[in-house]
C-alpha cells in the first residue's frame, strides 16, 4: 500500500496541470475507461467513480503520463484519498504503471454530475439519492422519499449524517431510519 | 523554504484561519451535546481541514515545501489566523456564536473569492462556498434554538455574545499586502462585506431573541502573529504528534 499511495503526487497548483493532454487511442481508452468503472467509492462500494460523476478525463501528459482526472468531493473527504490509491493499484494491477491521478478542483464536483445508474443503485442500497438542486437550498424537513418503501411521510433528524454527504432521515411509514444523499 | 511573496502569505492567513478553526470544532468530537450535533461538528471540522490542506498544498508549491511542515512545524508567532479563530471552544453557546460569526462571513467572503484572478483560489473558495451554506444554516439554526430557548440557554447565548463581539472587527480589517492583492484583482475587500454581515447578524438575533451587545471594543493582532495565549497550548496538542515523529505516516 505504502509504496503505491507515494507515487501519488500531492495535490498541487491546479494551474500546474493545466497541460494539454493528448487524447489516448479509442480502443486503448475505451479500455482504460472500464477499468475504470471498477474501481468504486470505498465508503459507498455500490457506486463507481463515473457513477459518482468525479471522473473528468483521461489523456496523455506530454511526457507519456497516463493522466487520470478526479474531482474531489467534500473537500476534507478521506475517500479521495483512497480512491487515488485505488485507481493507481487498479490501472497497477492490469500493466499500467506509469499512471498520474490528478485531482481538478475546478469546476467544483456537483450531484448533478452523479449518473442515473448511479442513482438508482443509491436507491437499491437504501439510500436517497441527491435532489435536482446544488447546496444553496437547505435538505428538505420532510416529504423526502423513503428509498426502502417509498413513503414520502418521512422527517429529517440531522443535516450532517455518518459521512460528510449524507443527512439523516426518518421514516414514519416503515420505521426505518435512512440516508439521504445532499446535493451539493 | 522560498521568501513569502504577498500571494503566498495571503493564501497562508486563508490557511490558518480554516486549520486553526478546524482544529477547535474537532475538539468536540466525543464532547458534544448530542449525537448529531457530535456528528455535525467531525463533518464541519473535516470540512476545515480539508480546506486548510488545500491553501497549504497551495502555499507550500509557492514555497518549495510541505503542506505538513507549514501546518505542523510554525509556531504561535508565524501563526497569522485571526484571533476569533483560535479562541478556546467555551460552552456550546461560545461556540455556536463563534461559529455563526463565521460562517456568516466565510459565506459571503468566499462567494467573493470564486472571482480571484488567481485560479487556484478561485477553485478553491468555489468548493469552499459550497461547504460553507451547509455550515451557516446549521450555526444559525442554532443560535435561533439556543437564544430563544430557556432561561439559561438564552443566558449563556447572551454572554458569548458579550465575550465574543470585539473580535468581529479584525475579520474586516485589510491591510497594505491585501489591499496590494485587491488591486491586482485576487484578494478581495472585507470591509465590503460588513453591511451584509451586520444586517444578517441582526436579523439572526433578532430571531433569538438576543441583543447586540452594548460594550464595543477591538482587539487584533492575528495577521501579525500576536495571539492570545491560546494559540501556543493548542498547537501543543495539535503538533506534537509530527514534532515527536518527523515524516510519520499512517
């Protein structure tokens, strides 16, 4: 693990990697892309990077860099952290060694970038998925659909749940406490 | 380590502000009220610290050194946060002003920021921004339970209040090296932003049921490294790790 996480480059000047980068070949990067896909948010294991919407792009650096670009999340979030891990073992794993993740702060990681697929399997795990609207209106205090019976007879318990992009619901149909996704 | 420019010390100062709050609200982590106000504050805390990493990461490429040597290895002296920042946490009604003070305007110094000609800062006070929404709406759901609570939470509310209100002038106050960066189009003006933060602190107590206080005094020094006793002890406990164990990793 050890010698993986250092050859991760700390997070730098955004406009040091402002370098153009050279598209990969269409069957290498469809390639690259699934491996990709793999490669899952470890603290919610059924989404994907792409269905979390942090991947932004993949190229060649010009000194023959495989280059991939994530958006972090919440900016104190330790997925981030290990996801960079994850995405050079991964790429590591499958003969790609010399792969450079670069975290892109701008434009800033919204919900609205999370997938479809991603979503519904939120949804399937139990947890409400992010509303259509970024941070500036506050979590709904009730009416939110229960993922596990879809009773909207819900109520909010806390803005701030077990990790920095949930919040804590109740649901007054089925008993069941969930998770709702923030948009952000 | 390279020679501070004005670009690099103002990045610091945004740094140690967010590093040095953060490492306060972590402080009720175990302590809080209740559960999910203990919940709150590790998310808010790490929201800091994620924020802090970023400015270090960034003032450390200026620099030529580490994000860890800048938070881990300055003493209280080389320390520029504001003072309020590095306030011992108090009572939960100390806090909860506090935090309401700032987050009230980090929302509206950080929605500026997204316009800095430095596109690194910009990047970062557009994920900042962000953050800070959630924040305010939590310290200021807050204030308006505590304040107009009971009799005793309306109390201790009042009394921070009191203890705290000299401290809000230094969140306003520019210097030459910001004024220097406000005209090269990076650093932006606090002092523009006290009507907005004025009106939205009275329109939070009014709700409260709480009162601006009538004693008005001033204390600063933060930017120049003067602190108040504070600073030294809680560096103590958040350095000592690193100091102990030069380059330990998890």
């Amino acid at each position: 693990m050890r010698s993986v996480s250092e050859t991760v480059v700390p997070i730098k000047a955004h406009s040091q990697h402002q370098q153009a980068l050279r598209s990969l070949a269409p069957e290498l990067e469809q390639r690259i892309m699934t491996l990709l896909s793999e490669v899952k948010d470890p603290e919610l294991p059924m989404l994907s990077i792409q269905d979390l919407g942090i991947l932004r792009s993949i190229g060649w650096s010009c000194d023959e860099q495989l280059v991939v670009n994530i958006s972090p999340t919440y900016s104190g979030c330790p997925a981030v952290e290990a996801i960079r891990v994850n995405i050079i073992e991964h790429l590591a794993n499958h003969g790609y060694q010399n792969v450079l993740v670069i975290e892109q702060l701008s434009p800033a990681w919204t919900t609205e970038w999370m997938t479809e697929q991603g979503k519904a399997a939120l949804k399937a795990h139990g947890i409400a998925a992010p509303l259509a609207h970024g941070c500036s209106k506050p979590v709904p205090v009730s009416g939110l659909e229960c993922p596990q019976c879809n009773s909207t007879n819900t109520g909010l318990i806390t803005e701030f749940g077990s990790t920095a992009c949930k919040a804590m619901y109740n649901c007054h149909s089925c008993f069941e406490t969930f998770d709702y996704f923030k948009a952000f | 380590m390279t020679e501070p420019d004005n670009l690099s010390t103002y990045v610091l100062r945004l740094a140690d502000d967010a590093m040095v709050l953060g490492q306060r609200i972590s402080e009720w982590t175990s302590n809080s009220p209740n559960l999910e106000e203990d919940i709150a504050n590790s998310n808010v805390a790490l929201d800091y610290l994620g924020r802090a990493r970023m400015l270090y990461a960034y003032a450390a490429t200026m620099l030529n050194t580490t994000e860890d040597d800048l938070a881990f290895m300055r003493d209280a002296r080389q320390y520029t946060n504001l003072l309020m920042h590095e306030l011992p946490k108090g009572d939960y009604a100390f806090s909860t002003v506090r935090q309401f003070f700032i987050d009230s305007f980090d929302v509206l110094y950080f929605e500026q920021l997204i316009h800095s000609g430095d596109a690194q800062l910009a990047a970062i006070a557009a994920k900042t921004f962000k953050e800070c929404q959630y924040h305010v709406r939590r310290s200021r759901d807050l204030m308006v339970r505590l304040g107009d609570g009971t009799d005793e939470s309306n109390s201790r509310m009042q009394t921070a209040l009191d203890e705290l209100w000299g401290y809000r002038h230094e969140l306003f106050m520019d210097d030459e090296l910001e004024t220097e960066l406000q005209q090269q189009g990076v650093a932006i003006t606090r002092a523009d932003l006290q009507p907005k933060w004025d009106a939205a602190i009275q329109d939070c107590l009014t709700e409260a049921t709480l009162s601006i206080p009538e004693a008005d005094w001033t204390v600063s020094g933060g930017r120049a490294g003067v602190h108040s006793e504070h600073l030294g002890h809680m560096l103590d406990d958040m350095q000592c790790l690193h100091r102990s164990h030069p380059g330990v990793t998890w």
